[in-house]
C-alpha cells in the first residue's frame, strides 16, 4: 500500500473551499493554507498529500495518476474530457455555462455566428447539436469584452451571480447547462486503492 493518498487540489478560493471540507472531514493539514510558497503537504496520519495545482491542470495530474484524487469544475471535466471517474458533486462552486450576449442582440440564423470562449469543445458540441455554423474566437480571460468591441456576436462562459454581464451591459441568451466543483479519481487508483478511496469519499459525503 502507498504511504499516501495523492490529491490535487485546485488552487485559488475554490480549493480552499474544496480543503475545508476535506479538513471537516477527517484529512487536515494545517500547514496548507500557510500563505508561503510550498505546494505540497503531507499529513502521515491521515494518509494523504495534497498538492496545489492550475485548476485546468487537475485533469492532466488525475488521469496520468500523479494524483490518485483531484477535485475539478465540471467546466474542465466536460472541456477535457479526461479518462477519470467522476465519483462525487461537493455542491460547491455552483454555477451555470451559458451564451451571452450585448443586451437586445438577435442572432441572424443567416450569419455565421462569432463566438468568444475559453471552452472550445463545450461550445463547439452545443452548436454541432444545433447544426448552428459558427466560428470560434478562443480566448484566456476577460471574454464579455469581445460582444462589446464586436470581435464577437456572443460569448460562452461561466456566469456565477451574473455581475460581471449586467455591468458591461450583457445578457444571457441561452443556459447551456449547471457547473460544480466534481471529486475525480484516476482510474488504476480506484483499483489498486479502491478502499482508502471509498472511505475518502463516504467520509467527504458527511460533510456536504
Ligand atoms: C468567471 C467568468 C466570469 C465571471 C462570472 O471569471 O469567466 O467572468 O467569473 O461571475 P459572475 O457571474 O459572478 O459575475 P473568473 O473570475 O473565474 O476569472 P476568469 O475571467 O479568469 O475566468
């Protein structure tokens, strides 16, 4: 048996949302949240090592089983489509992906349809499904400028309160579907370490 469980957390508020529960949960480790640089910690007696990645990373380290656990948006999930099980919703970070747009915009079936994103697969599957011609404009970061300097007719993103639209004079068009931070585990691991693994997730469940 491997001394611990591997776990890639994603870093920024989410993970530290994601960690919390994790601690409540059985599996602290204090010195995570220590504000230095050090991204790995272990705690020996819990049996687990947790390590701070690029939340787009986490597919990568989960599937290759650097990491036998990880926790993802379901946006990553469904962008990269990774090999891994997708074992547990923690309900948090709830959000929607969604087609937004100027508000007032109509959308002229006759045009090919602009579209600004950082989640080309997802976008390109939800037209595809439409038989909707559309070109896609990826982009990093900052994507509701690209309606508003007509780059784009529309943009496909997360929205979480819908602020950040309704200040820049945006709407949303169409929900394409719910968005939640998602428990992954690489796929030997599940064999090979399929009862830490359980208990892991029955002890995570008491907690959501
Ligand atoms: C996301 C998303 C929107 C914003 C939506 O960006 O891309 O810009 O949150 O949230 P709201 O509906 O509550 O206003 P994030 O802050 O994650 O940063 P990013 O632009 O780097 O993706």
């Amino acid at each position: 048996m491997k001394e611990f469980l591997n776990v890639a957390l994603p870093k920024g508020r989410l993970g530290e949302r994601v960690y919390a529960m994790f601690a409540q949960a059985g599996f602290p480790c204090e010195e995570l949240l220590d504000p230095k640089r050090k991204l790995i910690f272990e705690n020996p007696e819990a049996g687990v090592r947790y390590f701070w990645v690029k939340p787009s990373d986490v597919p990568v380290y989960v599937e290759r089983g650097a990491a036998d656990v990880g926790v993802a948006g379901k946006d990553i999930l469904l962008e990269y489509g990774p090999e891994v099980y997708e074992l547990l919703d923690l309900n948090i970070g709830r959000c929607r992906m969604c087609v937004a747009a100027k508000n007032g915009f109509r959308d002229d079936p006759e045009r090919t349809l602009r579209v600004a994103t950082e989640f080309p697969h997802i976008t390109r599957t939800y037209y595809t499904a439409r038989s909707r011609d559309i070109d896609i404009i990826r982009l990093h970061g900052s994507i509701e400028i690209a309606p508003i300097l007509d780059l784009t007719d529309v943009i496909v993103d997360i929205v979480e309160t819908g602020t950040t639209l309704k200040e820049n004079g945006l709407e949303v068009l169409e929900e394409i579907c719910p968005l939640s931070a998602r428990v992954v585990v690489n796929q030997v691991s599940m064999k090979m370490e399929n009862e830490r693994i359980m208990k892991l997730i029955r002890d995570i469940k008491t907690v959501i």
